[in-house]
C-alpha cells in the first residue's frame, strides 16, 4: 500500500525500533539524491529529517508565541489578576463546603 508506515520495535540490547515506509520511486529517488548531496546515508537522511519533523510539530502545537504588548499584558495579569466573578466565589465556597479549603 503507497504511503504505508510500519514501526515494529527490535528488542534487542541496542534498543533500536525499525520503520519501514513505503514511497513511490519518484519520492525514493529525490530522497536518496538530497542523502547523496549531504554526504549522508539515505537512512541517516531519513531519520534526521523525521525527527526535525516531528520536533518542529511538537513546538508548534505546544509553544505559544506572543508579541510584546501580549506578554506584558499576560505577565501583569499574573501578577495583578482581576477579581473573581460573583459566581466563581459562590463555585468556590460550595467547593470548600463539600471537599474542604484549598489550601
């Protein structure tokens, strides 16, 4: 099946886990020419290109990016909150009611 990812786990002492993908001979050649280009294996390649993949998604998903003005905006409403609202100090004393302080 074109575009099929298989990952098996190899558990042996080196702990290593194999992928395998299967690409179309067109992808497996622009591959193996950028490897070549960089002196790499075409294993090497992959790998590395993968993991910045995967590292650039995760820091996409997870990092939030504010301007300036936003951060001091965030920074103040830390250090300065706004007053509860009416009802979060009615959620809040039923809670201590029923569980106890939150200290």
């Amino acid at each position: 099946m074109e575009g099929e990812v298989i990952l098996m786990r190899n558990d042996t002492a080196n702990k290593n886990a194999r992928l395998e993908a299967r690409i179309t001979p067109d992808i497996h050649a622009l591959i193996k020419r950028a490897a070549e280009l960089q002196g790499r294996t075409l294993s090497d390649f992959v790998v590395s290109a993968a993991r910045d993949a995967a590292i650039q998604t995760i820091e996409q998903t997870e990092v939030i990016n504010l301007s300036q003005e936003d951060q001091i905006r965030f920074a103040e409403a830390l250090i300065n909150p706004a007053p509860l609202a009416p009802a979060m100090e009615r959620a809040m004393e039923a809670h201590k009611k029923l569980v106890g302080s939150f200290e």
